[in-house]
C-alpha cells in the first residue's frame, strides 16, 4: 500500500480477496506456502526430474509445486496432513491421471521401497524430523529438493555456508 488515500480501499479489497481465495494459513502446523507460480515452474524446472520418475511430495498446501511436478513426472504422491487442503486438492486434481493424493503425516508415510525423489516446500517446524526421515531411513530418495528456511539449511551444511556439525558430517558421509 502506497498511503494515497484513493488506493487504501483498492489494497484491502486485494489483501481480503486473495485471502479467500487463497488457502488459510495454520500456524499449528507450521504452514507457509508458495504463491508465486512462476517461482514454483522456476524450482521444478531447476530439478533433475524426468518424465520417468516418481517424486513424493510433503506438504502440497494448495498444490502450487504439484501442477509443475504433475506436468514433467510420471507420477506424484502428495502427501497433506491438512484436511481442508486435501480436500481442495482431490477437486483440483480430480482429473490428474498421475497424482496420487494422500492425507496423511509424511512422518508417518511408508517411505517407497523403489526409487523415488523428494520435492516440498516442507513446513519450518518440521525440517529435522522430514530431513532425518529421507536421509536416515532404508530407502533414501534418489534426488531431494527441499525448500526450507535459510537458518536451517545452514544447519545441514558445511563451510563455508555454516559450522560443521555432526549432522552435516553424518550426511556428507552418506551423501
């Protein structure tokens, strides 16, 4: 809002129409999604994933990654705790063949027992247990790209983006 009083009126009728168009954000589940779609295309795109592959995604919200991921994959399994989310995202893809939907903890997933990738805008509150479960577990996914908060991706990695730690030892080992 720029403070002229002829646009006052015009930014509230925004801010409250892409609000009620927009999924609502639920701070108990540590929620924040990405609106832009011409950021989600740009990631996807960036990706290493093929017409080939299966990507599982965590925490879809309101599907932005999903469409992208739906256009370039073979097949998406999107994984929504959410009830209200998963609920919008059966409708929005009701009548994608290669998207499988899922409402369901992602921690409490069954991880695939064949190769798979990994794509989320995963919840901040949740990046250690989701980046435990994928690199820790029988089957990790092939190619894992998460977008998460600057401060934790720093706890992952090593100099110079951050101190080393013994977690970061632990993935620079297996990874």
């Amino acid at each position: 809002m720029d403070g002229r009083p002829g646009n006052r009126g015009r930014a509230a009728r925004a801010n409250r129409t892409r609000h009620s168009i927009g999924a609502a954000r639920r701070a108990d589940l540590s929620q924040h999604f990405l609106r832009n779609a011409s950021t989600a295309k740009r990631l996807v795109a960036a990706s290493t994933i093929a017409h080939r592959d299966l990507v599982i995604e965590a925490g879809p919200g309101d599907g932005a990654l999903t469409a992208h991921l739906a256009a370039i994959a073979s097949r998406v399994v999107a994984i929504e705790l959410d009830r209200t989310l998963y609920t919008r995202l059966r409708t929005r893809f009701a009548d994608t063949a290669n998207v499988t939907l899922r409402n369901s903890d992602f921690l409490s997933y069954s991880l695939p027992s064949g190769a798979y990738n990994f794509f989320a805008n995963i919840p901040y509150a949740r990046t250690a247990a989701i980046v435990r479960k994928l690199v820790l577990g029988s089957r990790p996914p092939e190619t894992a790209c998460l977008i998460m908060e600057a401060a934790a991706a720093s706890r992952f990695l090593e100099q110079p983006f951050g101190p080393e730690s013994a977690f970061s030892v632990m993935l620079k080992a297996r990874f």
